[in-house]
C-alpha cells in the first residue's frame, strides 16, 4: 500500500503521533556508545561507581537517548507521509533531560506538532515536540526540533 504524502499545507498544529514500539536500554548498547563517542563517564559504565552516584545504579548516556529517539521518529508513520517533503532538520530549540534513563528501561517516543511558520513562497518550517516516555509513563527526554517541510508548489533544485 502506498503511503500518503504530506506537504507543509497538510500538517496541523496539535497532531499527535507515537513510535510503533518502544527500545530497551542494555549495557552492550551502553557500552557500545561509550566507545564510539569516546564519553567513558564512569556513572554509565561502572556498576561499583554508580551505586555511590546519584540514582545509585548506572545510567544510558543522554545523548544516547536522543539519538535513539530520533531513530525511533524515522519509523513513524509521519515520517513515511512526509518522506519527500521533510526537506532537512534545521535545529533543536531544547534537549531536556527530565528523568535519567537507567538499563533495562523502555523507551518510546510520542510527538506532537507545536508550531507552523510559513517563512519561504514553498517551503514552511514545522515545529516538533518529542517525549521520550519510559516504561512507567515518566518523560525522560524532552525535546523541540524544527524541521523545513516543501510545499505544494516546491521544486527542487530551484
């Protein structure tokens, strides 16, 4: 079945949507990050460590959380819609971590459209909400991003 398509015109402001599912935080993915980002902060890697820190056990790095959720938006339905039209991400207005995100915790994004700018004659800006949302309902993540979204009349390379 094809997916629909929508442009910047078809996409209202309060329209929410969730991932299909969730991801769980392990340690192999933990450390697997700590290695290709080189952050060998001990909170996420050292079990001893982390029973003397905060939230006494170890914690998924941030970043971390944020990446995955911005995989997580990828799969959405909206993203298949608007797989032609969401031209580029143009930044992050926050990144919020609202409660840490320990291993084994289960992770899915909800998103809701907070704003529209209709800056350019064929392309608009559209405002996101995302919340990562743990497996006991707590925010985990909060965070806004802009992406530019083509209207009808866009053509590319023009």
């Amino acid at each position: 079945m094809a997916n629909k398509v929508l442009y910047f015109e078809d996409i209202e402001v309060g329209y929410k949507f969730e991932s299909p599912g969730g991801r769980t935080f392990t340690n192999a993915e933990v450390v697997n990050f700590a290695q290709f980002t080189g952050d060998y902060n001990l909170v996420h890697l050292d079990h001893e460590f982390a029973k003397t820190s905060l939230y006494k056990e170890n914690l998924v790095h941030g970043a971390c959380v944020l990446a995955v959720v911005g995989g997580m938006f990828r799969r959405t339905q909206f993203c298949a819609d608007t797989d032609t039209t969401m031209l580029e991400m143009t930044g992050m207005k926050h990144v919020k971590y609202m409660n840490p995100v320990k291993f084994n915790d289960t992770i899915h994004l909800e998103v809701e459209v907070l704003e529209k700018i209709d800056d350019a004659e064929d392309t608009g800006t559209i405002v996101l909400g995302f919340n990562g949302v743990n497996q006991r309902g707590e925010i985990a993540l909060d965070n806004v991003r802009e992406y530019k979204f083509a209207k009808r009349n866009y053509k590319a390379g023009e």
